[in-house]
C-alpha cells in the first residue's frame, strides 16, 4: 500500500474542505434578503412586509417600503443597515414615527415619506441624520408638527409638506419661524384651519399671524378660613393683604414670604362680626375702618414704634347700624371714606380726615337699605353710585361749591341690584352690575346715562367684580350655588367672552395683587376656604 500518495491525498482534500468551509463561512455572515424583499446589486425593495427587517445586505444603499401593514416606525429600525444613503416609504398604513426611529444612519441623504397614513411624528424622529439634504412628508394626514422635529438637519435644502391638512394655528408658529430662517427650500402648503387662516399658504404667514398668548388663574394656595371681604394694599414699601372673618371676628393681615414663596401670617385685629377690613393710607400712616354688624364700627392706627395696630376712633353707632360696604377716594387731595348702611334706621355715611381723625361729612340719605357703595370719575367728575335693596341703583355727583354729593340720576331699569363696580377700556367707561336673582349686566357710559352692554346669567350672585391684569381685563362672577365664572374682555367685540371656571364655595371678594413680578388674585369665601390663584402667562406656540 502506497502510504505516501495517502498521506498527500489526504492533505489536499484536508486543504480543500478548509477553503470549502471558509468560503461557506464568509457567505454565512453575509446577510440574505428578506422574505418579501426584491434585492439587486445596490437596492432592495420590500412589498407587503408585516415589520421592518432587521437587516439587509451589505451593500444595500437604497432601501423602499411600499404597501407594507407595520402600523408605525419604531425606534432604531435601522441600526443594522447604516450604508444606506437612500430611504421611501409609500403607500404604507403606518400612521405615526417615534423617536430616533432613523438613528445609525450617518449616510442618509434622501428621505421619502408619502402616501402613507401619518398622524404624528415625535420631535425626535429625525434626531442625528446630519447628511439628510432631501426630506417628503407629502400626502400624508399630518395637521400640524412638532416644535423643532427639524432641528438638527442642517444639510437640509429641500422639505416637501404638500397634500397634508395643516392646521396653522399657534402649534404651527414654530414652522412659519423655521421657513424665515432656514436655507431650505419649501413647496407652497396650503392651511386647512383655522377659519382665519383657512386656505392661506402658511409660506405667507409670519410670526405676526398668529396670537398665541393666553392666560390662565391656575391654583397656587389655600387659606384655611372663611373670609368675607379681602384688600391688597402697600404701606411703605412692602405690600399687603388683609381678610375679614366674620365668625371668628377678625382681620388677619398677611404678607408675602419672598423666601418660601407663600403669603403668610402678618397681623390680626381681634373683633366681633366683622364684615369689612378697608385699609387706608394718609401721609404714610396706615388706618384700618373695621366695620361690623354688632358692637359698632371703629378706625385702628399701625404704631410702627410698637409694631402693633391701635383702635384710635369709634364710628358713629346711630348712623352706622348695619355697614355692608367701604368706599375710600381722594377728592382734591383730600381723605374721604363712606359706608354704606343696609339697615331700615342707618344712614350711608361719608367721612371725612381732618387732620387727627375722621368726621361725619355728610349723610347721603337715610331708610333705604345701601348694599354697596362706589366711587368713579365721570367726565373727569367724582360720582358715587349707591346700591340697594329697595330702589334702583343711585349716582351722586359731588359739587365743588358746597364739596357735598348731590344727587343726579339714577339706573333705569335695573331693580334689586346687590353692587355696582367700574373699569375702564381705554377711554370708555363701564360698570358690572351684580344681582342675586336675574341676570348680572355690564352697562356703559354714553356721555348721558350708562346703557346696557351685555347680560351675563347669575343666580345667587352677591360678586361681579371687574379687575386688571396686565393689559388683560377680566370680570369674575361669583355664585353660592355653581362655580364662579372668570370673563375676559374682548376688544373686537367689545364685550366679556367666558374664559375660566374657579371652584370657589359662597365667593363674595376679589383683590388682584402683583408681588415680585408675579400676578395673584385673592378670593375670600365665606363657607369655604379661602383662596388663591396665580395668574399665568402661557404661550400656546410653546
């Protein structure tokens, strides 16, 4: 036997099964097309696919989906094919792209995304492909698109958005931004919505187009006591709040924490029924009219030596039964104050500071049960508007010759009316009109007598407050028996439209207050607690 032409025999085929295996070897690591897949030299085309392949051959560059039934583009669906420099999508059902769904894909320059069903595209779908110059989204059911979901391309020269149904409302501000500033040319889109932008091409909007500045009076902090009446107030340079609690008999002052952010716990003053707590300030000394329903009304004083608030004067108990409101003004440089009287046998009262104290200055008139009283300038002339439970709302107009109110009219048509309170747009002048049962009003001057503006539906209204924000001009309308309605005013049309609802049980007093460059409105309650909300500034294209 010929051991030698074995032994060689044997090497050679042992060689051989070696190359045979190596080769076999390196076509096993090479990745097959996918089923579903038509692959050729350089593309690969997939029809019908359930999901997105994971991989493909090595030297796929250009890579298209079309009719496949995946129902979204999940993240990172092609980090195993990082040569492709081309990528279509048509004709699919998949209606929405997460996030980083295109990472690893540093060669990607074309992306073709139509005729699919897209719904929404996280604002990191496209996150790291920095060589992508061409960019479709064309027909698919897109309405609007995340801020900044182009940030990051800055290869970018072309984006077609054609065939979509756009809403170009403040969601879309950022795009008509991004259109001013970027290199990138955009085809002509169309808007679908809203009616004021209905059929405009958004490349011919600008930023200017859109009013995405809103407000809103968002909770910030609970007090946990009923209040009847509450006043914002400075007194030096610090400012301040004061609450009246008629179970407990007290004003509790509070002031703001600018450390924890709170208003806290500043000063009380210990009385019985109070009903009102109205500070006042002359020549930089701090009086408080603490006005209750039995035991007489009186004046306290801040002794700032002392630190502590000291009752200086008592009101007038014959004339003062049964006080429901307090007026401060100032006419000619001069400190008055009135109280209006909702009992038979009262009288509304104006005082009067002369120096050392306050003095009756003139009874405006007597039996007729005052609920609110309120001082306005009308044509540039003081004016009180009395209010009351058995006759139609009352205006005094005061008389710089006998410096005495005198009466001049009244409101016609308008029984039962709780409180009359101003504001002013502009030169315009208003009043809201509360009313328990019926319909609230806004009403207007016209140079003669005010005329009806708007009805605002109440029931079981003892509040109609107007106040300001800002530039912002809202009314609140308080019920004991639904939640409390926040208006805005509307200057084309000229009237308040409805803009929030607070939950605030039995409200009966607001007081906007402004305090390191924040907003805040009071709201005392007097069955529940009392509250207070922060007024936001919220930019709706953010």
């Amino acid at each position: 036997m010929d051991y030698a032409n074995i032994s060689k025999r044997f090497v050679v085929l042992l060689v051989l099964a070696s190359v045979l295996l190596l080769v076999h070897s390196k076509r096993a690591k090479q990745p097959r097309c996918p089923s579903l897949c038509t692959c050729t030299k350089d593309n690969a085309l997939c029809e019908s696919a359930r999901s997105i392949p994971r991989s493909f051959p090595s030297d796929v560059i250009s890579l298209s989906f079309v009719k496949s039934g995946f129902t979204e583009i999940p993240k990172e669906s092609f980090i195993h094919t990082p040569a492709l420099h081309l990528l279509l999508f048509t004709a699919n059902t998949f209606d929405s792209i997460n996030e980083d769904s295109f990472l690893g894909l540093p060669h990607l320059e074309y992306l073709f995304i139509e005729n699919n069903e897209i719904k929404s595209i996280s604002p990191y779908a496209f996150r790291g492909l920095k060589t992508l110059v061409h960019l479709s989204l064309a027909y698919n059911n897109l309405q609007t698109l995340p801020k900044d979901v182009f940030k990051g391309l800055e290869a970018l020269t072309k984006v077609d958005l054609r065939g979509n149904q756009f809403i170009c409302d403040c969601k879309l501000k950022w795009l008509v931004e991004w259109m001013v500033h970027t290199n990138a040319t955009v085809d002509q889109i169309h808007c679908k919505g809203p009616a004021s932008h209905l059929d405009k091409k958004i490349n011919d909007l600008v930023p200017q187009s859109f009013d995405c500045i809103t407000t809103e009076f968002a909770s910030y902090q609970s007090l946990k006591f009923e209040s009847i009446s509450v006043e914002a107030f400075t007194f030096g340079s610090d400012q301040y709040v004061v609450f009246a609690q008629p179970f407990i008999g007290k004003c509790s002052f509070l002031e703001w924490d600018h450390v924890e952010m709170v208003f806290r716990n500043y000063d009380d003053i210990d009385s019985t029924s109070t009903v009102i707590c109205k500070p006042l300030v002359i020549d930089n000394q701090l009086f408080i009219i603490v006005a209750q329903l039995f035991g007489g009304s009186h004046i306290f004083k801040r002794d700032i030596s002392a630190n502590k608030f000291i009752k200086i004067q008592d009101i007038d108990i014959l004339k003062i039964r049964k006080p429901n409101d307090v007026e401060t003004f100032l006419i000619d440089g001069e400190s008055f104050f009135v109280i209006a009287d909702s009992s038979k046998a009262g009288s509304t009262t104006i005082y009067k500071w002369n120096g050392n104290g306050f003095y009756s200055h003139q009874s405006l008139h007597p039996w007729y049960r005052d609920t609110d009283v309120e001082y306005l300038e009308i044509s540039t002339k003081p004016h009180l508007v009395l209010s009351s439970s058995s006759q139609r709302p009352v205006i005094y107009q005061w008389n710089k010759g006998t410096k005495l109110f005198d009466r001049r009219t009244d409101i016609p048509e308008m029984e039962d009316v709780y409180a009359v309170k101003h504001f002013q747009v502009k030169s315009d002048l208003y009043i809201c009109l509360t009313r328990f049962i019926g319909d609230s009003k806004v009403m207007r001057w016209d140079g003669a007598l005010f005329r009806e503006v708007q009805t605002m539906p109440s029931r079981g209204s003892m509040v109609f407050q107007p106040f300001a924000v800002g530039s912002w001009q809202y009314a609140i309308l308080g019920s004991d028996y639904s939640f409390t309605q926040v208006y805005r005013w509307d200057a084309k049309k000229g009237q308040f439209v409805h803009f929030q609802e607070l939950n605030i049980q039995a409200p009966r007093a607001f007081s906007p207050v402004s305090i390191d460059n924040r907003q805040f409105l009071l709201a005392s309650s007097f069955k529940g607690k009392t509250q207070i909300y922060e007024h936001l500034i919220i930019d709706l294209s953010d």
